[in-house]
C-alpha cells in the first residue's frame, strides 16, 4: 500500500521526465541551455537559512539590504573585485554607490505601491465583510419579523391548532416555511437531517405535510435539549420577571415565561397589551421569542422591580 501511494506521488511529480513527457528525451538546445541548472538544492536552502539568520540577527533590515548582501556573498563579489586592477576596482564601487542611491529610490517607490494595495486589499476586505453581515443581518431581520407574526411553535400539538385557524394554502406553507428558516438561520439548530430545512426539491415545493412533518421533526429535536435558563455572568435571570422592553417604537411592558424548549438563550415573552387580563400571561393572544441577553447587554431590556404590597 505504501509503495503505491509513493508511485502515485512520483508519477505526478516527474510526469515530465517520463515518458511522453517533454524531458524525457531532451533536445540537444535544451541540454545546452539547461546546463548551469544546478542538480540539487543545497544552495537555495543555504540561501534561506542565511537569510533566516539576518531577520533574527537585524530585524528592522530592509529587504534590498538583506538582498544585497546575500548576493554579495553567494555571488563571491568580493573575490571578484580583488581580482580586477585598482583603478577599475574603485570606478566600479563608485559607480555602484551611485547606482546604489537609484535602486534604494525605486525599492522605496515600490514599497509604498505594495504597502498601499495591501492596504486597497484590506479595506476591499472589510467592505465585502460588512457587506455579508449587512446581508446576514438583513436576513436575521427578515426571519424573525415572519416568526414574530406567526409566532414560534415549541410544542408539537401547537402546530395542527395554529394551521388550523389559518386560512389558505399560500398562508400555511408562509407560517411553515418561517417556523423552518427562523430555526435555521436565526436559532441555528444543529440537525443530524440537513433535508428538515428544505421547503423544496429539485424545484418543486415541499407540500403542506411534508413542511409540517420537518416542523414537528424540528421541534421534537429541540425537545432534547435544556429546557432551563442558564445563568450568565454579571445578567441577573429574566424568566419569571417582569420586563420593560425597549423598541424603535416605544418601550413595552411584559412577562417573561420561559426559554425556548433547547434554545435557553431564546427567551419567550408576552406583552400586557396582548393580555386580556393584565398579569395573567395565559390570557396572551401572543407568545414573541427574543434573545433578552443581547437586548438586556445592549440596554433595551430593564427588570421591573416587584412591589411589596405588605405593611411593615
């Protein structure tokens, strides 16, 4: 087994040198050209290891210095230069210390050209980063203003009660496909199933059973998980409490009754003005589910204080 998987990679990687490739048989203008190729790569890894050294040894060198002195040595400049007459010698260091001015001037040019498109790409980067949280955001919004309308169905024999009283096919698949999504995107529910969160296939739309059999799936899955609120540091508990919650609109007075089944950062709450009787939260025409801890961190959420009614 492992010598095949070592032929498999030698065949990839010499596919040129075998034959039918173009090495295999080289031509003689090929042999002539290709003849200060070196056949190793011990100069390469000393280059490198050299050049490891220097950014250890002088980090803040630029990289012409470093460049430069690399082919200093490698290139044995300095043997080359004794071995030519004075005169030439000293014309040619000279002329390099002048050259030597054009170059630093064309590295520096360059520099900045490459530091401003590093920064053009970073800047390209977080735009197309706000962009898709703009978008995912847009999305979130979109989902849970569908579940605040249709509500979020927790208990399995809360959905045959609620498509009931809807009317319309169009109507129902709505209230399904926002219970399915809102799961989805907003509550991220890990499912083993990835097919419980598709409302169609191959272009044809889920029927109004089979939405409803991936809902009730859905809702039976959740069912595994805590059903309790988790305590969080420097957040008091909310369930049970009375809440002024704060909107674009206005704040509004309510209940909070509960987590959602699986979801415990998934607060249920109800609102006086949906209550028949104030106080009593089984009278709510409505259940809204919100993630309190963000609203509660972001200052939108304040716990009514109880008042004592008894006599000291």
């Amino acid at each position: 087994m492992a010598f095949k998987g070592l032929h498999s990679v030698l065949e990839k990687a010499m596919k040129e040198q075998l034959p039918g490739g173009r090495y295999f048989e080289p031509t003689e203008e090929l042999r002539e050209q290709s003849k200060s190729v070196i056949p190793h790569n011990k100069i390469p890894e000393r280059v490198f290891g050299m050049l490891d050294f220097f950014l250890r040894y002088r980090p803040n060198a630029s990289t012409i210095s470093n460049e430069a002195f690399l082919m200093f040595v490698f290139n044995k400049t300095s043997e080359w230069l004794d071995s030519l007459p004075q005169e030439e010698k000293e014309k040619l260091l000279t002329d390099s210390i002048k050259e030597g001015r054009n170059i630093q001037a064309k590295y520096q040019k360059r520099l900045a050209q490459i530091t401003e498109a590093r920064k053009q790409k970073l800047k390209d980067k977080q735009i197309a980063l706000e962009k898709k949280q703009k978008a995912a955001l847009k999305t979130k919004s979109k989902h849970t203003s569908n579940i605040i309308y249709f509500g979020l169905w927790q208990k399995k024999d809360q959905v045959n009660a609620i498509l009931d009283e809807i009317e319309g096919v169009t109507e129902k698949r709505k209230a399904l496909v926002a219970q399915i999504r809102f799961r989805q995107k907003v509550m991220k529910q890990v499912v083993n199933d990835k097919k419980l969160y598709h409302v169609s296939e191959k272009g044809k739309a889920h029927s109004i059973d089979k939405l409803k059999s991936n809902v009730l799936k859905l809702i039976v899955d959740a069912g595994d998980g805590p059903g309790e609120e988790r305590s969080s540091r420097n957040i008091p508990l909310f369930v049970g409490k009375r809440v002024s919650h704060a909107f674009n609109d206005g704040k509004w007075k309510g209940h909070v009754i509960s987590v959602v089944k699986g979801f415990p950062d998934f607060y249920n709450i109800v609102y006086d003005t949906d209550m028949t009787d104030v106080g009593d939260t089984s009278s709510a025409s409505a259940i809204y589910t919100y993630k309190l801890k963000e609203d509660y961190r972001n200052g939108n959420l304040e716990i009514i204080p109880e008042v004592d009614t008894e006599d000291n």
